[in-house]
C-alpha cells in the first residue's frame, strides 16, 4: 500500500482533502469521495478508510517506539558517562 494506501496519489489527496472537511463523519466523506472519484465505489472508498486509519495507527506506534529508544539510548549514553566519572569502569588484573 504505501503512503497512499495503493491509491493513485491524486486519489488519496482527494479523500484526504474530504476526510479533513468532514472530520468525525466517514459517512458522508466516503461518500463525497466516491461521488467525486469515478475509479472508487462506496464501498471502495469505506475500506480506504479503515486501512487509512490503521495506518496512521502504526505510524503513531513507530513515532513512539522511536522516542523510547532514543529514549533509551540517552539514559545508557548518561550511565557510561557517570560510570566513567565515578570510574566504574574497572581493568582487569590478570
């Protein structure tokens, strides 16, 4: 699917252009979409939708998975360093 959900990219700009006139209200999105696009039916244009939907989702949980591990890497970069200031680095003897 990509970006566009496998739509041709005017296509999914149109639905968008709709989705974003009408928020809250696929019903009459989805049908203002298929009355403008002779290429999508009603139905067409209502599977768009859920598969928009589940796509912004998983780009909501990649943003955050994201910032979790940045998050994490700077809390690991910071212990290395207060090891190394505290000197907890140890060598070892053989």
């Amino acid at each position: 699917g990509g970006a566009t959900g496998g739509w041709d990219e005017r296509d999914h700009d149109r639905f968008l252009r709709y989705r974003t006139q009408h928020p809250g209200n696929p019903e009459v999105y989805c049908e203002k979409t298929a009355n403008d696009l002779p290429d999508h039916d009603f139905a067409s244009v209502q599977r768009h939708e859920l598969w928009y939907v589940r796509y912004q989702a998983l780009l909501q949980q990649k943003r955050e998975a994201i910032r979790s591990w940045r998050s994490t890497q700077a809390q690991q970069k910071q212990r290395g360093v207060k090891e190394e200031e505290e000197g907890g680095e140890e060598e070892e003897e053989e």
